[in-house]
C-alpha cells in the first residue's frame, strides 16, 4: 500500500486506511506513541491511553441539568426487591 506525506497547516500528517488500523488495533481519537529506528517510523499503542478510574463526583457533575436521581424517583417493587 502506497500513500503520501502532506503538509497540513504547519505540520505534516500521514492518512492510514481504516482497514490498517483495524488490523493493529488502533481507533480513532487513540493516542499512540510515534518512534523513528533508522529508515523506519513505528507506531505503538500508547501506555497513557488506558482509561482513568473515575470518581462519581466527576460522574455527577457531568450529568446533564434536569436529570432526576433515583432519590427523586418513586420506582414500585416488581418482585421481592428490598428497597
């Protein structure tokens, strides 16, 4: 498979077939490590790109206005549930 570098604004930026990245394993928005060895650049996943553990403050607070909380809804009991 042949492609080519081009320029984009101030930078250089390289198209990679979506079949590619889906035979390495990569995705759209991931972040990769970039490294040159001799003639050869190698692309790898990044070991920052592992989810974070998230705090369910920060969960709350990105919840869109007007949502009600499960406090604020009356949910009947269907089977043997202990509320």
């Amino acid at each position: 498979m042949t492609t080519k570098i081009q320029k984009w604004g101030n930078s250089q930026g390289l198209r990679i077939p979506k079949d590619l990245l889906d035979t390495a394993g990569f995705a759209v928005g991931q972040e990769i490590e970039i490294e040159a060895s001799g003639r050869h650049i190698l692309l790898k996943k990044s070991s920052r790109s592992r989810r974070k553990p998230c705090r369910i403050d920060d969960l709350l607070a990105r919840m869109p206005k007007g949502v009600k909380s499960l406090a604020e809804v009356s949910i009947k009991a269907r089977g043997q549930e202990v509320w």
